[in-house]
C-alpha cells in the first residue's frame, strides 16, 4: 500500500488516498487538512491555535451523537432509554472510535509534530479517535449532514454486535463463564513494554489455568478488555463447532 509521504505535507497537502478510502472527496481540501493536523504539528510549525482540529473534533463529537441517536431510536424502536443510551456509548467511546479508525488506516494520514509521531502517536487511540470526530465535523462542513451520516454510517455504525461485543468484552465474558462455572477469570498481566509516554501492555485471561485469549493494549484495562475480546471469539467458535 502507498502511503502519505508526510516530509512534503506543506501549505498544498492533500490526501487523495484517504479520499479514496473514505469515498468522500472534499470540496475545500484544507478542511481535510486542517482535521489531520494535531496540536502537536500546529505547535511545531507555529500556527495559530485554532488550525488544528481541536474545533472540528468538537463539531463531529455532536454531529457522531445525533447521528447515532437517530440510528439507534429508528432501528431498535422496542428498546428503552437506558439501553439506547448503553448502545450509543459503546458507539462513540474513544476505544471504538480508535478501532474503527484503524480499519481506513487513520493514523498514517496524521499530521503530527515530530516528537508525537517519535513516541507512537499515530497508533494512540486518543488522538486517532479524535482525529476520527474531527473527520466527521469536517465532512459535515464541507458537504452537510447526509455525507456526514453517510460516512457514520459505513465506518462506525456498520457491524454494531461487534463493536458492542469488543466494548462489553469484560463484562459479557464474565456472563458467558458465570453460567456455566463458579471459578471467576483470572487475567494476568504478562508483560509491560516501552518507555513510560509509549507502555505496551500484554494481558491473558484464564480460567482453570486454561488460556483463553491474549490482549495487547496502551493501559492495563485496554489489554484485559481485548484479551477478553478474543477469549469471547474463541469460546463461540469451540460452542458453534460443537453445536
């Protein structure tokens, strides 16, 4: 795959590529910038404080929740308010918002100052995920609601189970062992990487000594959390193979 050469990203930087990726092509190309750039870069470079995407992300935070309500509120009309507002949370949080950044490859496209893109930048879910609602504000900008809810729609409220299974992964897997065991989970912290700006941490949880899945993540919780996703994966296999 070719990728952004970010050492010619000057004032006429454009990325078609992402365009491409995203199915949108933008009218004014600097909003696209301007939503890639993280304060880091603006800083770096000395540009005013409102050219990054702080303000955009702001927008697309709003324009990502009505959107989302909307979707919810139509599609499950028996569902009480408690767990619309269950749902929509598993939607727009920052770890969900990262993982379906990653499916387009957001983080390559980032315009990042040197010492952010140093220290693993491009794969924060942090700044990915906002980079992710200043997209949306800026498609919202440069085309309207509909293109904005057009690229929700396909990017982030596409395949809704799964995104819900890896957002509940502790919780359901708990669920999933309580009804048929007594022993509780056990998950153990099997290695802590990189320097303290940029931890890598790698969890197992187990049951009996039994492995069941292996997690990698920014912070413990994020590590368990994706750990229990696989596990949950596996488990479904093993009762589909056996059913």
């Amino acid at each position: 795959m070719k990728y952004v050469n970010k050492k010619n990203m000057g004032s006429d930087w454009q990325c078609a590529e992402l365009e491409q990726k995203i199915g949108y092509h933008f009218n004014k190309k600097e909003l696209l910038k301007q939503a890639m750039m993280h304060t880091s870069y603006s800083n770096e470079h000395r540009m005013g404080k409102l050219d990054n995407n702080e303000r955009l992300e702001f927008l697309g935070d709003a324009v990502l929740e009505v959107v989302t309500s909307d979707f919810l509120f139509h599609e499950y009309r028996d569902y009480p308010e408690g767990k619309l507002t269950r749902m929509r949370a598993s939607m727009v949080c920052e770890p969900t918002l990262a993982l379906c950044s990653r499916e387009i490859d957001l983080g390559h496209y980032l315009l990042l100052g040197k010492g952010e893109d140093a220290t693993g930048g491009r794969n924060r879910d942090s700044i990915v995920s906002d980079a992710m609602e200043a997209l949306i504000g800026a498609i919202y900008l440069d085309g309207g609601i509909e293109k904005a809810k057009e690229f929700i729609h396909r990017f982030i409220l596409n395949d809704i189970e799964n995104k819900q299974l890896f957002y509940d992964s502790k919780t359901i897997l708990q669920e999933m062992i309580q009804s048929e065991h007594k022993e509780q989970l056990c998950y153990e912290l099997l290695k802590e990487e990189g320097p303290d700006h940029d931890k890598q941490f790698t969890t197992r949880v187990s049951l009996h000594n039994v492995e069941l899945g292996i997690g990698t993540g920014r912070t413990k919780k994020a590590s368990e959390q994706e750990a229990a996703y696989y596990a949950i994966l596996k488990l479904k296999a093993q009762q589909n193979n056996e059913a």
